[in-house]
C-alpha cells in the first residue's frame, strides 16, 4: 500500500508542483489550501508524512506543526516544513514546533525527494515497532481473558495508576509507562499453566512459586522493546515489598522502582474489591485498611497509600456508568 502525503500550501501552483513530484514516487496524495483544512484532514485521514507552507491564513505553519507534534495521537507523525523564510529565528521557531525538517523555497528537486524518502523510511520503521508494541500490550489483555474472576483488572489499574501518577506530579513518560504497565503487569502469566492460574483454591508452596515466576518471564517478553524500556521495572517488580520480603529480587526500600510501587499499591486495592475464585470481593474501607496494614508492615510506602486513600475519600476512583461484568465488583468510595 502506498505511503501518503499531504501537501498544505494556499498557493494552488506549488499543491500541483509537489504533487504531481509526490504522485511521481508512488506516494498518494492529498492537498489542504490552509492551516484549518490541513488539521481537519489529519483528524480523519492520518497521513504518513506532511509537506507544510509556513505562510498561510487562518492559521499558519509554525501553528499547525505546533497543535499536531503537541498531540500524542500525531506527534510522531513528520512534518517538512517548505518556506521561503531563510532567516535564523525562523528556523528556530520551526525547531520549537517540533517540525523534522525544512526545505527552502525554491528547492532542490532531488533534495526534497531524498528528504521525504528519508523520513517515510524512519515512520515505516516507528510504525512496525508501535505494531509489535500494541502485539505486547494486546497479549496482556488475553492473559487477563483467561481468568474471568480478572476481567476488567487490568483497566481498572490503567484508571487508578492514572489518577494516583496525577496526585503525584509524575511527568507525562511516567505516567504513559504507568498506562501500559497497568495492562502488561501480569503478561508473564502466559508460561503459567491453566490448572495453577485458575485454581479454586490456595496455592502449595511449590504452586506459589511457579506463579511468582510470572513477574521474571514478563520481564523477558518485554525485553526486546526500547519503548517497554520505563515498564520493564514495573512488570518484574510490582510484587516486591520495602522490607525485601517480595519477589522475585528481594529488594528493599528505595530500590524498589516508584512506578512498581505505584501498580503494587493499586494491584492490592483492585484485588480485594473483585471476587476472586477463594473468596468474595470485600469493600473499599476494607482495601484502606488492608492497604495501611501493609505499610505497618513495612511492606508499602506510606506516602503513596495515602495520597491513593485520599483519592477514594474525594470520590476519584468512583466506577464508569458501565457495571463490570464477571462478579466484579465495582470500585467504591471510602471514608476510612
């Protein structure tokens, strides 16, 4: 299939000259005569790659380059800016925006082919990894189809780790890796046998510690993608305590990654207040106080337990219109 281009210029002769070059290469084309059309566009029909005047009404290039590369939905989408501006600050003002690269009017033909190629091959590249990604991601959502006492878990913490990372401060990178690590935590499950997963009842011991391999396994399938890099430490360590006594690495206080205490804080929560095969969901005061136990213990921190506490107490972590299925119970508001 075709990679595509849009061509954004108010001039209709430069539309037909980039045009008809980018038809020349087997790209297919569409074109936007300003600012306004060119964003309608790609909130429709995402483009591969965009080829942008900088000088147009309504709203320029600077402007259009800035609203998509400020998105997450388009910020990796490339964008050419093509201006006759060749002054310095123009070209920083096209840095700032997030524009990939410039060519100036009138440009090289052969430049602007090599450029174009170029960057087609680095979103070819960025496409095929988020694809791999999404395989990942979709895997940890059929580890938690598997089990229907865990439907909606994972959802459920994408939704508590979201509004706990909030309370907290944690940068946009933190709390994307908090996101994808809500729905990969448990996606070593997979080299756990059915007969351990879904047993009715207590673990042996030696059943408990085959289904504590699934933190180490998980960490290998996520080895192999830079961009799993920040949720690695939360798929091998959510299960690790402060006092060492956790798995699978034993380790203790500030060597526990914060964005795996975070998931451990949630996991416990969302645990209690579901049914579970070996026992009835309990309720949210319940999950308080079973939360601040473990910090007695020495096992949680008690800084995140609480801001997560105060979150239910202000209704934060109240449930969707939806009603979950599979005998989960929904999340609730406390007053502890």
């Amino acid at each position: 299939m075709a990679q595509k281009v849009l061509v954004v210029d108010d001039e209709p002769t430069n539309i037909g000259l980039l045009t008809r070059l980018m038809t020349g290469l087997g790209y297919e084309v569409r074109s936007a005569s300003d600012g306004e059309l060119a964003l309608a566009h790609v909130a429709t029909e995402r483009p591969d790659l965009i080829l942008l005047d900088v000088n147009m009404p309504k709203i320029d290039g600077f402007e259009v380059c800035r609203r998509l590369k400020h998105d997450p939905a388009t910020r990796l989408l490339p964008i050419v800016l093509v201006t006759g501006l060749t002054a310095s600050e123009d070209h920083i003002r096209g840095i700032d925006a997030g524009a990939d690269d410039f060519v100036t009017k009138p440009f090289n033909v052969q430049e602007l082919e090599a450029r174009v190629r170029s960057l087609l091959r680095l979103k070819r590249y960025t496409d095929e990894l988020d694809s791999a990604e999404s395989v990942i991601l979709s895997l940890g959502l059929t580890i938690e189809a598997r089990d229907p006492y865990t439907q909606d878990h994972c959802e459920h913490l994408a939704r508590y780790a979201a509004a706990l990372g909030a309370r907290l401060g944690l940068d946009e990178d933190q709390r994307v890796a908090l996101d994808r690590g809500a729905f990969l935590h448990d996606v070593g499950k997979v080299g756990i046998p059915d007969a351990i997963l879904l047993k009715p009842g207590r673990l042996t011991s030696s059943e408990r510690e085959l289904m504590q391999r699934h933190t180490v396994i998980g960490h290998r399938l996520c080895g192999e993608f830079r961009a799993l890099e920040r949720v690695r430490p939360i798929v091998r360590h959510h299960h690790e305590r402060l006092d060492g006594s956790g798995y699978p690495d034993g380790l203790k206080g500030e060597a526990v990654p914060l964005l795996a205490q975070i998931i451990g804080v949630v996991d416990v929560y969302d645990a209690i207040t579901t049914t579970r095969p070996y026992r009835a969901a309990r309720s949210a005061e319940d999950a308080a106080r079973e939360l601040r136990e473990e910090v007695r213990r020495g096992w949680k921190n008690e800084a995140l337990v609480e801001a997560f506490i105060a979150l239910g107490r202000e209704g934060k972590l109240e449930p969707g219109s939806k009603e979950p299925a599979g005998g989960v119970r929904p999340p609730q508001r406390w007053e502890p």
